[in-house]
C-alpha cells in the first residue's frame, strides 16, 4: 500500500486549509479509504477537531490523526505513506523551506481561495514553489457566494492566469463549520447536503488527478 498524499496549503491563514482538510478526510474515510490527518500548522486547529471526533464517536478504525512540528512533517509523510490509502495534510501559513520539504513528499497541492483580493494575490509566490518542486496543484475557490461582482472578477482573474482551477467551488454554507463543532465532516453530518456533494465532486476531481499521474508515471 502506498498512500496518496495531500497537502493543503496557502501562504496566508485564514483562507479555510484547515476546514477543507478535515472535510476532504471525512469524505476520503466515508468511501471505506484507511486516511491519516497530519497537523503541522502551530494552531493545531485540525487536531481540536479531531479531538471532538474521539469524544462523539470513538472508535478504533477512525480518521487517524498525527501532530508534528512544521519541520517534521515531511518526515511524517513518507513514513506514513506505507499504512493508509490517503494522507491529509494541513500545513501552516507557507514558510519556503518548510512549505518546499512538503511539496517533495506530496502527491498534490490542494490551494483554497476565498474570494478576496488577499487570498488571490497571496496565492502566487506557493504556486510558483510548487512548479519548481514539480508537484501538481488544484486551487479550489472556498466560501463562494452565489453570486457577486468580486467573486466573477476573481474568477476571470485566475482564468487570465491560467491558473490549475478546480471545477468544483466551495459555497459559504454554514454546514461546513456547524459540524466540525460536532468533530464531524459534512459527508457524516449531511450526506445529501449541497454541501456534502461539493466535497464529494472536489474528492472526485482528485482522483482524477491522481489517476491520470498514474497513468503518466507508468
């Protein structure tokens, strides 16, 4: 077994890497894939999640969480490649040394971006690490409104830039945070939700991605 690993990453906090992890893990782990979480922004944010996850619903064959420091992390990736079909990362505001250790033992980049001229302009100097350390990436817009002027503009922006846009958008529902309260991802809270079926369309798209490198590789 060789786990697929995923590195969510921005060079800014804020922009949701935490939210997007935990809910990509509970949607991995909901397709009866063995995922491990690694935490290794200072917050420690998706380990207080994780810890709610033990207290409501303990159990043995759980999301399996490690915490390391930002410089142990890439350690941590390769060892845990050997024992789960996916590993998730949730990596701190990017330092380039650190951040460049990441990518070499990441399979993907995963880059949320909220529709704000920060998130967008902050999402250069990470992407450009990323093509000279040759790991593939996916931007994926987060905490989309249904509509507005910024969000098109941002979108028409990235675009421009040709930018490795996902197809599927996050949409700002309060069901993305409401059931990390509960230590939950919104595949488990609300599997019907429009919510849930964005992430499940945003884990489709990754494998997609991962299946053709593995086809490019062979």
């Amino acid at each position: 077994m060789s786990a697929s690993v995923i590195l969510v990453a921005h060079q800014k906090g804020g922009a949701g890497k935490t939210t997007v992890a935990a809910h990509l893990a509970v949607a991995l782990f909901s397709r009866t894939a063995k995922v491990a979480v690694v935490d290794s922004d200072p917050q420690q944010s998706l380990a207080d999640w994780h810890r709610r996850r033990s207290d409501y619903r303990p159990r043995l064959d759980d999301i399996e969480l490690h915490q390391v420091s930002e410089w142990r992390a890439a350690s941590e990736m390769r060892r845990l490649r050997r024992n789960f079909d996916y590993v998730v990362v949730d990596s701190p505001p990017h330092r380039e040394l650190s951040a460049r250790a990441g990518l070499r033992n990441a399979d993907l980049m995963v880059v949320p971006v909220q529709p704000s001229p920060m998130d967008l302009w902050a999402t250069d100097s990470i992407l450009d690490l990323a093509k000279r350390e040759n790991t593939p990436c996916l931007v994926v817009l987060n905490r989309m409104p249904p509509r507005g002027r910024l969000s098109r503009r941002v979108v028409e922006i990235m675009r421009d830039k040709a930018l490795p846009v996902a197809n599927t958008r996050l949409g700002n529902r309060q069901l993305f945070a409401s059931s990390l309260m509960d230590g939950l991802g919104v595949s488990e809270a609300a599997p019907k939700s429009l919510a849930a079926q964005e992430i499940a369309a945003l884990c489709t798209e990754i494998d997609a991605i991962f299946t053709a490198n593995d086809r490019a590789v062979a």
